[in-house]
C-alpha cells in the first residue's frame, strides 16, 4: 500500500504528473516558496523581540507606509527566486514595476512569472495579528529566452497555472493550488518542515461569517448596505456573524474553513475598492473556486477581469458560494454605472 504523502516535498513529488505542463520547474518553485516562507516566518515570530518593528519612514507605490517586515519579506522572497533561477520574472506589492530576472546565463530561460503581496495584513505586524503571503504564478505569453514584459503579467486569473498564500498565525500554513483542488500544509518550526495538515481544503457552500469593515459603512454602495442589512436581520439563520482581524488572508483563511464571506467593496476612501487585483484578488479568486467558493467584484467573476495595470484594484466578494451569490442579488439591484456613479469621487 503506498504511503499518503505527508510533508510537502512528498506532496509535490508525488503530485507533480496531475500537473499537466510538469517539467519539474514549477514543483521547485513551490518548494523555493516553502523555503523563503520558513525564512519570513522566523522574522515574523520574533518581531516583537528585535527592532525590526515599525516604519522605515518609507511608503510603496500604494502610498502605504512600508513596514519593516513587509520590506524583508519582500527581499526573502525576491533573493530566493531569484538565486534559484526559476522564474523569469516578479511582480510585488513592494515593487513600483515588475522585476526581469535573467539566468546565470544571461538567459530568460523559465517560464513561469510570480506576482505576489509579501506580507498582507502588515498593518497588524506592531499588533501581533497574524500577516500573510499572497502568490500567484503565470507561464508567461511572451516568446522563452527573451526578457519578460508587462503583458506576461497583465493576464486574467483564469490563466494561473498556480496560486496560493502562508498565513503566519498561531501556526504557520502554507495553502495553495495548481488547479487539482486546495491543500493546507502546517510548518513544524522545530525541525523546519511542512506537513499535510489539510488535504483537499473546501469552502461550505453556505456559512454564517460576514467580514467587511463596517467603519466605512456610510460610504458603502447601496448594494453592499441592503446585504449587510440582510446579513443583520433576525430569522432561524441571521445574524450572521461578523468577523473581521483587517488581514485578508486570515479572514479567508479562517472563512475557507468555518464558511464565510469577505468583502472589500469601493467606498469614497476607495473608489476602485482597495484589493489588488493580480496579486491579492487573483490568487484568493483562484484557492477559493479550486475549493468550491466563489469570488466577483459584485457583478464580474474575478478571475474573468482583463487586467490594465499592475497595481490595479478591484472591489472584492469572495467566500462561500451562496453568500456571495445573496450578496450579488443586492448588488444587482444597482447597475454597475450607477454603483460607480454613487460613490463618492474624492479625486
Ligand atoms: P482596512 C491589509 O492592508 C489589507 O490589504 C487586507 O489584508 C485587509 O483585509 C484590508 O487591507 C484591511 O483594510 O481598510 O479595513 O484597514
């Protein structure tokens, strides 16, 4: 009888034929995930021992005060794709434009591109909130061997080859998908080694947890208040809920398992929504269908967006299936130009 894989390199190799382009490369990129993962992940835990806690006094392109830890994060991450030559390109929350990598070489031999959101959630980092990794990984479109351009990034989430995320929360996961279902791997830190902890992850089609930020209520669409309201109201199933940590990747972690919804709807403080798209929409977009959710700007499936550039964001409602579809109804009630036209523009 052969044995169930149960650390992540048993998994991926045993794995790795479902996957249909599998030349090997894209199982090492997932282990050189799981490696900068453990490196960020010690940092993470010790944050509050070392100075490594606060602002660096410098903001990225989405004019977010950068965080020391979201600057490391993203350096581990960079420094080990790259020393391991396996994709050809990076694009980052933490980066204005995307990354051309070139093989010892001086080759663009790989195939594959990564964009991700080093550390999500940092603003929890000075609170000890749980923080997280977001990845999503492309082939690119343009010719092998020639330097990656913007078009290899500006893909629609349906062409993910993979995508995943690591929550660093009272255990450290690593969860993601190469498009065969979900899988949640636990790190064991003492001898630095993911295991199977959760095989083939689903979100339940239904659930009772709610997760938007409710200080902007007075700024939500009409759409997004009559849901909430609909969520609120008392019946044998409402209230739901409402949870909210304000780190997208521990409010979708914990909704995956448990049932939920989470929303990040425009606002006046946010008139696209405040999500990014390639690499925090798409990736969570694509873990939630592999796992039976569902995930729409309110009217549009995320993962069908053409994306325009690479910092884009949109609004985002992603969990279980039929919550998302009760959040629809509401939304529809309100035609998408009139659901932009309401928000106010303050720019
Ligand atoms: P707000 C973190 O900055 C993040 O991108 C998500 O992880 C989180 O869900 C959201 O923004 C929190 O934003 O406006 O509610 O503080």
């Amino acid at each position: 009888m052969t044995r169930k894989p149960n650390t992540l390199g048993e998994f991926i190799i045993g794995n790795q034929n479902d996957f249909k382009y599998s030349s090997g490369e894209l199982s090492r990129l997932i282990n050189s995930i799981s490696l900068a993962a453990k490196v960020v992940n010690h940092e993470v835990n010790k944050a509050g021992l070392v100075d490594i806690l606060g602002s660096i006094g410098d903001t990225n392109i989405q004019g977010e005060d950068q965080q020391k830890l979201d600057v490391y994060a993203n350096e581990v991450f960079m420094q080990t794709l790259i020393n391991r030559e396996i994709v050809c390109g990076i694009a980052s929350e933490e980066e204005d434009e995307f990354v051309k990598i070139e093989g010892r070489n001086k080759s663009h031999d790989n195939k594959y591109i990564l964009l991700m959101d080093p550390l999500d959630g940092s603003s929890n980092i000075d609170v000890n909130v749980s923080v997280g990794t977001i990845f999503s990984i492309y082939r690119r479109v343009t010719p092998i061997g020639t330097p990656v351009e913007k078009e290899d990034f500006l893909q629609p989430g349906t062409q993910q080859v993979a995508a995943g995320y690591v929550i660093y929360g009272t255990s450290t996961m690593l969860v993601y998908s190469t498009g065969n279902g979900v899988n949640g791997f636990t790190l064991n830190p003492a001898i630095g080694v993911f295991y199977l902890s959760h095989p083939y992850m689903k979100y339940p089609n239904n659930g009772g947890i709610y997760s938007i930020n409710e200080g902007y209520y007075s700024h939500f669409p009409q759409g997004v208040k009559d849901y909430l309201k609909f969520c609120q109201e008392e019946t044998e199933d409402r209230p739901y809920k409402g949870r909210y940590i304000g780190s997208l990747v521990s409010d979708f972690h914990r909704n995956m398992i448990k049932g939920g919804i989470y929303i990040y709807p425009t606002s006046s403080k946010a008139p696209e929504g405040k999500l990014r798209l390639l690499y925090e929409c798409n990736p969570m977009a694509y873990i939630a269908e592999q796992a039976g959710g569902k995930a729409t700007d309110g009217y549009n499936r995320i993962l069908e967006i053409k994306p325009t550039h690479l910092h884009q964001r949109v609004p985002f409602f992603c969990g279980s299936a039929k919550m998302v579809e009760d959040a629809e109804h509401f939304m529809a009630k309100y035609p998408e130009d009139a659901f932009y036209k309401e928000v106010p523009k303050t720019f």
